[in-house]
C-alpha cells in the first residue's frame, strides 16, 4: 500500500498529473475512508486536502505500477 499526505495545493495537483500521464495504461482510486475519489480529478483530490490518502493504481502490470509508485514518491508518497 502507498499513502500520500495532501498538505497542500501543489501535492494534490502534482498527484493529479501524475494520475493523468498514466491515464491509457491504468485507472486510480484515491481513497479516504469510504470515499473514493478518480486520481486524475484535481476538483476531487483537493476535496481531501488535509488528510494523509491511500492512492491504489488498477492494472495488472507490475512495471507501470513500479514507475507510478516512483513518480508520486516524488511528490512525498510512502510505503507501508
């Protein structure tokens, strides 16, 4: 699991754009609780500005997994 704090504008638009280049490979969740929010929407993700985030990518292939997981920990994502 990879969980992301959104402290600010930046982390959540830098999430967003990271969601969005990967947008033909995979889908991805951002969850807070029972809320589950589309990565690529920068409107919903600011929604949960404040709160440390779960980020789930949806596929199958392990290497774009592996290259969006060191793309957002760029951006201060972390293991768990």
């Amino acid at each position: 699991m990879i969980f992301l704090k959104l402290d600010s504008l930046e982390t959540a638009n830098g999430l967003s754009k990271v969601c969005d280049k990967y947008k033909e490979d995979m889908d991805v969740n951002i969850i807070y609780g029972r809320q589950i929010i589309d990565g690529r929407s920068v409107l919903g993700v600011v929604s949960l500005l404040g709160n440390i985030v779960k980020v789930e990518p949806i596929t199958y292939c392990k290497n774009t997994i592996d290259e969006f997981y060191g793309e957002i920990e760029k951006i201060g994502a972390y293991k768990i």
